[in-house]
C-alpha cells in the first residue's frame, strides 16, 4: 500500500488536480452552508455568534458570503458555537475525484454511501495497476 502514496505524488495528474480542486470547493461551500442553516436553526443572529467569538458582526457577514474563503480555525470556532463540531477525513485520491465532480447533480461526499465511493475506486483501481478494486477501496476509504 506504501508505494501507491510515492508514485502518485511523483506524477501529478492535472486531471485530477481539478476535479480534486472542484470537489473541495464543492464541499467547502456545502459545509459553510450547513452551518449557516445550523445557526439560523438555533436562534442565532450573526451579531450573537460575533459576540461569542469576540468578532464584529461584519466578520460574521464576511465569512458567511458564498465567495469566502475562512481559515480552518475560523471554521472550528464558528461550529462551535452554533453546536456543530468539524470533522476532518483525509484520503487518497486514487481517481474518485474525477468521477465524483464530475456527476451532473451535486452530492456530497459525506452524503455518499461507501457502495457509490467504491464503485468508481474499483474501477480506477482495476485499470490502473492491477490491485484489486477491494483492497484499493478500503485503502482509500480507510479514515
């Protein structure tokens, strides 16, 4: 499995650099979102959630907007208070991202059952270099 990690970041394919690129910003947006919906589900006005962080309502109003772009602390703390917690996954993209940012309807990955993930992994996996699709989804699905 370790020397998947090597020859992948050897070669950068700019394919996948986008779709990953897409796919981030997709799910960035998505979680800001949810928070949003979270805080507006728990009372909260932004000027409220500005005086727990020590902020100004502006930064709130800022960080809120569809073209922001907020530090990962900044994300934390503002989940925090409108009683959500972040979570992080990191795995390797082994193709799952080309084929996820490229499906016409926008769903996302943490909405999407393991059955979905692997399928497109295991096919990746099959044509690339012969690990078989199994081992290749559970090594990219493992958290």
């Amino acid at each position: 499995m370790s020397d998947l990690l090597p020859s992948a970041a050897a070669t950068p394919n700019p394919r996948l650099i986008r779709a990953r690129a897409k796919l981030l910003a997709r799910e960035d947006r998505a979680m800001r979102a949810e928070l949003i919906r979270l805080r507006r589900e728990a009372g909260l006005t932004q000027k409220m959630v500005a005086e727990m962080l020590g902020i100004s309502q502006q930064a709130i109003h800022k960080f809120e907007r569809y073209d922001s772009d907020p530090k990962l602390s900044t994300l934390r703390r503002y989940a925090n208070v409108v009683g959500a917690v972040v979570e992080h996954q990191v795995i390797p993209d082994v193709g799952q991202s080309e084929w996820i940012a490229a499906q016409s309807e926008w769903e996302a990955v943490s909405e999407m059952s393991d059955a979905r993930l692997r399928a497109p992994i295991a096919a990746i996996a099959a044509r690339n270099d012969g690990w078989t699709g199994s081992k290749r989804a559970d090594f990219a699905l493992a958290g």
